[in-house]
C-alpha cells in the first residue's frame, strides 16, 4: 500500500465532508434503510446496522436523527425502498471506475452517472468491465494515535478473528479480511475496544495506474468531483495513483 495511503484519503475525505454533512447524511440515512430492510432495526441483531450507526455518530449525525432513520426503514414512518446499483467504467489515461449507488430513480442516477464519465472524458461500461482489476475485500484502518494496543497484540487480535492481512503504515495499521470474514474480525476489535477510522467492505485496485497528462488528471478530477457530489452515489472506487 505505499505511496497509496487509503488512510490518508479517509482523513482527507472526512474533512471535506465536513463541510458536507448534508451529503454524508443522506449517504449515511440510505444506508441505514438498507441495513434495517435486511436484517432488521434491532442494531444488537443486526451488525451491518450497527456498523452504519456507529459511521454516523463518527460523523456527528444526531441521535435522533438516527433513531428517526431507522423507523422510516422499519415501516413506522412509510420510508422510501432504495436500490442498490453498480456502475462501472473507464476514465481518462486508461484508469478504472467502479461506482457504487443506493437510490430511488434507477434513470435519475445512470443520467447522472453517464453525465460525470463523460464531461471528464470517460465512458460508463458494461458490468464487470473493470471490476476484474479489483479485489473485495474487508478492510478496516486504524488511527496509531488513537490505538493504545501494541501493534503485535492487535495484530494477533486480528489474525486470531479471522483476518488474512495486517499492515502497519507510518500512521496508521489496515486490516484486511475475506468479505465473509469481516464481519467476525470487525466484531472482535469492538469487543477490544479498538476505534477505527474506517471499517467496511470494499473494492482494492490490484494495480495502479499513473496519469501524468494534465488534460486527462483534470478529467478523471472532474468525474470524482462530480460524483462526489451526487447524494444517489454511495462509493467510488478507482485504480488511479494521484501521488
């Protein structure tokens, strides 16, 4: 992972949403309704809402505003029925662009998505076309300054659980795991009281491709940025070194 540091993208991320919340939050509620629809609003029966919820008191969300989310989701509030797509295609310089959506308009969002690759130069392509070049996988980072376990106990913490890789980075330690084991090592770091930064499942590049060419880094920035900015999308993954 060097010279690709996930952490340092999740920080810079973290603070440009927040001076965004009402895009995290709209990411956050969608996916809150995912989780209760799947395994119900009992966050101490279903993990994938518990981890939703603790993403959004990360990020400030009010407990009410939580609480009200969740009973939308269950019925008790008539709450909306989000789809989860997935689009994926090519941007500038030959990179790869895997996006993940939750939304309510299927037309809506592949306008909105066509529209991003192809301002930025890129095109939208057939499913598979490039997730092939990544790997699913289970991954959570940790902040160094904010674990007081020695990096050898929480390694075999993890490893222990579960997990099929630890790395240590100069600020921070990646964990990572098969998607189906996620779930047991993520259990067992909240059991040790251990914080993460991040905690999800996820889509790693296998490789990384350097753009160098001023007009496609401008694209391949507009397509993120536009993105970015678009509440139907939940995830962008991509295989582009901006270093």
């Amino acid at each position: 992972m060097s010279g690709h540091s996930k952490f340092a993208n999740i920080k810079h991320k973290k603070e440009k949403n927040d001076a965004a919340k009402g895009k995290i939050f709209t990411i956050i509620g969608r996916e809150i309704a995912v989780a209760v629809r799947e395994g119900g609003p009992d966050p101490n029966n279903n993990f994938k809402l518990a981890t939703v919820i603790a993403k959004a008191k990360a990020n400030n969300m009010p407990n009410d505003t939580i609480e009200r989310g969740i009973r939308k989701a269950s019925g008790a509030e008539g709450g909306v029925d989000y789809k989860a797509i997935t689009y994926e295609g090519y941007g500038p310089g030959g990179t790869a662009i895997i996006v993940d959506a939750l939304t309510d308009n299927q037309n809506r969002t592949a306008a909105n998505v066509k529209a991003a690759f192809s301002k930025g130069g890129g095109n939208v392509g057939t499913p598979g076309c490039v997730s092939f070049m990544f790997d699913k996988k289970g991954q959570i980072l940790i902040d160094k300054e904010e674990c007081e376990m020695a990096s050898d106990d929480l390694m075999m913490l993890a490893l222990d659980a579960g997990a099929e890789d630890f790395n240590e980075e100069e600020d921070s330690f990646e964990i990572l795991t098969q998607p189906d084991d996620y779930e047991a090592v993520a259990r067992a770091l909240d059991e040790a009281k251990v914080i993460s930064v991040s905690s999800e499942i996820t889509m790693l590049p296998q490789n990384y491709v350097s753009v160098t060419d001023e007009t496609q880094v401008k694209g391949l920035q507009r397509i993120l940025d536009m993105l970015d900015e678009d509440d139907d999308v939940q995830n962008v993954y991509h295989n582009w070194s901006d270093d």
